[in-house]
C-alpha cells in the first residue's frame, strides 16, 4: 500500500493531485537574468541589423549584416529559451519517480533505481560541458569517483550540489534542502514494488533533437552550410556590377540563351535557402530513426547546395 503521507520538507511546495508528490527548486533567479539578459541584447542587436538590411541595397555588406543578423537572432532566441528553462528548474518527487523538469524536457528517474544520495561539497566544482554560466549549468561533466555525471542544476558552487546516483546514471541536481529531497525519495521507495527501467527523457512539443549532438551530421551540416554562403555572398557581392539585363545561363536550355532581369538572379540564393532548410528538417526528423538515412539526406544536401554555387558563379560571373 502507498504511504499518502506528505513529506514536510523545507523549502518544498505540494504539487497538486498528488498527495505525496513535492517540487524542490532551486536558486535560480540569477542564472534566468544572466540568460535573459544576454539573449535579449543578442536578438534586439540582430533585428536591428536584419531592419537595416532591408533598406539597403543588394550589396556584400548588407548580406553579411543580414548573415549576422540571423546568427545574433538565432542566439538570442536559444539563450531566452534557455533563460526559461533554468527558471522553470524543479525537482519533482511523486510515488514512484522523481522528475527533472527542464524547459521543454522532463528526466523521469523511478525511485526504486535511485541508490544513494550524497552531497557535492567534498567533491569539489565540476566543469560541466553544455549550457554553462553562473547560475546554469545543463551537460555532462567528469567528478571524481561518480565517473561522467548528467547536471541540471543552478549552483553557483560545489557547496550547493547534490548528486543522485543509479545503477546508469548519476545526475548533478542543486536545491538547498537535500535532506528534504532525501526523505522524499525514501517514502515513495517504501510504497514502491514492482522494478522499474532506467531513467527515460521526454520532451514536449518538440522531438529531442540528437542531430546536434551528433558530430558527423554537424560537420556534413557545415559543408552544406558553407555551400549555400557561397552561392549567396557571390550573388550579392556581385550584384551591382551586373547590367539591368543580362543573359542568363541557368537554369540551361538547349534553346538560345535567355536574356532576363538582374532581379532574377536573387532568386538562386532564395531557392538554395529553401533545400537547405528542408535538407536540414528532414536530417533530423530521420536522424533517431536510421542515422545512414540522416547522412545520405544531409550529402545529397550539400550536393543540391554545391550545384546552386556553381549556378550563382556562371550566372553573375
């Protein structure tokens, strides 16, 4: 029979319909400002960029304004999203699991795998590789005798970890009553028979997006990538040397040779835009099904962006 007791541990808040379900948050104020703050000036600086762009004429400059632009943006958008994240940070213990929840993602770790407890501060300040800034820290990093440790936490030092340990995995968590937690996990193994599996990640709205911790489909990315700012920067750096009107060697025809507007010619790096966004989507939805699939998809890619380039050389040369 399940103890429906509830935990009285400090710092800790009932979680509803759950009588002895508890959240632990940590201290994570400072890491979601620092996070918050940093995206915020990375995407204003960019839209700023992006907006001038638009008023400026096709040009070299303005393609690297607006390449830079999209990159501060992008930044920007990731650090907010993971601003948000390091402040929705909570430790959930219910009646047969304690759950990570992250952002998007929720680590669901069943209590009766869980075997030990123990506090960080004599195992001195781990370096953890990922998300990482004072007040957040989300990745991997090697401790002492724990070997290769999964954090999700918000310390500011090795005096506010706390790692809980599996048979698989040891997890880096940060709360200020450990203790508390520690009795959570103790009364819900007590009502807890059947054997679980291991700890299981799951992610909301959006898919876990393994692609990018994979090296190889990142490198096959980048090649792609570098293609397609060849065909781009090439056609807005030579833009304003083109005459009004000019033949145009692609797409080839075996007719005579087309004669059309200079405006056309932006339409190659439009198009070569749309096949790398769409080689991208595809790479990564096959990546967790067939990683071949994601790699042959990701070739064919940059050979698709490689064929652009050419075009952009003969049509602007």
């Amino acid at each position: 029979m399940v103890d429906s007791r509830p935990v009285e541990a400090a710092g800790s808040t009932p979680l509803e319909r759950l009588a002895t379900a508890h959240i632990f948050r940590p201290d994570r104020h400072e890491g979601a400002i620092a996070g918050a703050s940093a995206g915020g000036i990375a995407a204003l600086v960019g839209i700023s960029l992006l907006v001038r762009g638009a008023f400026r004429g096709v040009t070299f400059a303005t393609f690297g304004g607006d390449v830079l632009g999209l990159a501060l943006v992008f930044l920007g958008v990731q650090c907010l999203y993971w601003a948000y994240a390091i402040y929705n940070l909570r430790y959930v213990v219910d009646d047969d699991s304690l759950t990570i929840a992250w952002g998007l993602t929720r680590v669901l770790i069943p209590v009766d795998q869980i075997q030990r407890i123990v506090l960080g501060q004599k195992y001195g300040e781990p370096r953890v590789r990922g998300v990482s800034w004072p007040g957040c820290h989300v990745g991997r990093a090697r401790v002492g005798r724990l070997g290769e440790v999964l954090f999700y936490s918000a310390h500011h030092s090795a005096a506010d970890l706390v790692y809980v340990s599996t048979a698989d995995t040891t997890f880096g968590l940060s709360l200020g009553d450990p203790r508390g937690l520690a009795r959570a996990v103790q009364v819900a193994q007590q009502g807890v028979r059947d054997t679980s599996g291991p700890a299981i990640a799951s992610y909301r709205l959006v898919p876990e997006l393994g692609i990018l911790r994979d090296r190889n489909a990142l490198l096959l990315a980048g090649v792609a990538l570098l293609a397609f700012l060849l065909t781009a920067g090439y056609v807005y750096a030579r833009f304003q040397a083109l005459p009004l009107a000019l033949p145009l060697d692609y797409p080839p025809s075996a007719g005579p040779q087309r004669i059309g507007e200079r405006a056309e010619l932006l339409r190659l790096p439009l198009t070569a835009l749309a096949w790398l966004a769409v080689g991208y989507a595809l790479a990564a939805w096959a990546r967790p099904r067939l990683r071949t699939v994601c790699y042959s998809l990701l070739a064919g890619t940059i050979f698709v962006e490689c064929l652009y380039a050419v075009a952009a050389l003969a049509a602007a040369h």
